[in-house]
C-alpha cells in the first residue's frame, strides 16, 4: 500500500512538471501577442489549462501523502477534463490554421500572403472583423515591427538585390511592403514607389501608403493575411509541445488510475496476489 502511495504521489509531481511546459507555451503565445502577433485571446485557454494541472496535481500530491480519498477522487476526474479539455483544444487549434500558407514569388526568398487563402475560417472572421482589426493595426504599428526592418551599411540601405534575398516574416512581408503584383519600386525596406507603369489589379496596390511610414500596408489585406500565417505559425508549434504532453498525460493518467485501483482493493482487505474468484472459491491443492 506505501508503494502505490508512494508511485501516486510520484505520478502527480510528475503530471505538475509536465503542466510547466503547457503553461510556459501559454505564456510564449502571450508574449508574442503584445509584440508579435497582436492577437490577445489566443493565449487564454493553454494557459488556464496550464494552471489547472498544476493544482489538480498539488490536489491529487496530498491527496496520495496523506490518503485522502476524497481528493483522489477530485485529482482523476479533474485530470480527465482536463485532458479532454486539451484534447478539444489541439483538434480547435489545427481546425482553425488548416488553410492558407505563403505564396512564392520569382527571385525573391521572401513569400507573399493573399488573405484569400484563409478566408471561411473563424480565426480570419475574428482578425479581419472592422473592430478587432483596428486594435491589432495600432499593436502592429507601436510595435516598430517594418522600422525594425531597416538595414544600413555605413548609412547606406541595402539594395533591391540583397533585400530579395531576406526571409521576411510573414507581418513584415505583408505589413510593411506592397504586393509584389503590384510592381512598385524598391527604394529601402520600407519605402517603394510607383513604377513608370500602371500598379496591378490587387485592391492592396491602392491601399499602399509609401508616403507615410505610420500608415503603409497596414490597411491590406495581405497584411490581415500576415497576421493569420504568424498566428498559424506560432499555434502550430505550441499544438506539437500540447501533443506530446497529453500522450505523457494519457499515460500518466491511466497508471494513476490502476494505482488508484489497487489501493481500492488493499483497503477493501483483498489479498495481494489473490482474485475475487480464488477468495470466493479456495482451491483445494496447494503447492
């Protein structure tokens, strides 16, 4: 009975270690949403799932050192919503980024975004709404993120040529730059100007602000569509941490459960080693 208790209390301090990891992505996609990503209620239900493992741990830890039935009880059915909870949230979280992804352009080691790609999904409804929108331009816009783009070699800005070759993330590709369809030209990072023909048929081309660096692309829609591939970015490699923690879960969770069980039967005064079947009908040879 000390083991099981023993290995009880193991797998809870266990399942507490393995909440850090969920609350420390929680607080990643936090981080990024002051300054990154711009979008501020994503970051909620990993990090309330986080927090509720660390203290159904701590429940279910208390619960094994002082035999607490009443909280082993609490620890595995809490446990168990918890990992359907998290379930449900990994199945929202691929559901919600499964469309749309970066266009390749010729001679250019950057991609651009077409917010056509990820329209008919809720997280597009929600980041293009007019009043959600608003508030993440203004985030975007006093988070510096095109003036950090800026390269100087003894105050020269780079070339058109060295530019193509920079790996933009998706924000700063459709934030602070035209589309390239548009055709306009290259003058520093942020700065391109109409070319001697016609710009392109994109409704973006016309929103393009090269005039004001407060304004930019900041209005376009591959900036929208920026702003949807960073998010799908960012969920997806905090979905992969979410995997693994909920097989190491699952695991830890049906253990408890059959270590739970045993205790049962100890203080149910069943014999170790023996069934219901052997103590209900005694065998007559014995070895």
């Amino acid at each position: 009975m000390r083991t099981s208790n023993h290995l009880i209390g193991f797998l809870n301090f266990l399942t507490f270690l393995l909440s850090i990891p969920i609350l420390g992505g929680g607080i990643w996609l936090s981080t990024r949403a002051n300054n990154t990503d711009c979008v501020k209620f994503l970051q909620w239900p990993i990090i309330i799932i986080g927090v509720a493992i660390m203290v159904v741990s701590l429940a279910g830890f208390a619960g094994a050192c002082y035999r607490n039935i009443f909280l082993m009880y609490l620890y595995l059915w809490a446990m168990f919503l918890i990992i359907a909870a998290l379930i449900g949230f990994i199945v929202f979280a691929y559901a919600v980024t499964d469309k749309g992804s970066g266009q390749p352009v010729l001679n250019r080691a950057y991609l651009d975004y077409s917010l056509t790609d990820y329209s008919g999904t809720w997280l597009a409804d929600r980041v293009t709404s007019p009043s959600y929108w608003s508030n993440i331009r203004s985030c975007i816009r006093d988070s510096h993120v095109c003036r950090n783009m800026a390269r100087n070699f003894n105050g020269v800005p780079e070339t058109a040529d060295i530019f193509y070759t920079r790996k933009l993330t998706p924000i700063q590709s459709g934030c602070c730059k035209p589309p390239t369809s548009c055709g306009y030209v290259y003058m520093n990072e942020t700065y391109w100007a109409p070319g001697a023909g016609l710009v392109g048929t994109d409704p973006d081309c016309l929103k393009w602000n090269y005039n004001d660096q407060e304004q930019l692309c900041y209005d376009c829609d591959s900036c929208k569509a920026g702003v949807l591939a960073s998010l799908k970015k960012s969920w997806r490699k905090v979905s992969v941490i979410n995997i693994v923690m909920l097989i190491i879960l699952v695991i830890v969770y049906c253990v408890a459960c059959a270590a739970f069980r045993h205790n049962k039967r100890i203080d149910n005064d069943e014999p170790y080693g023996e069934t219901r079947m052997e103590k209900s009908r005694p065998s007559r040879i014995h070895f």
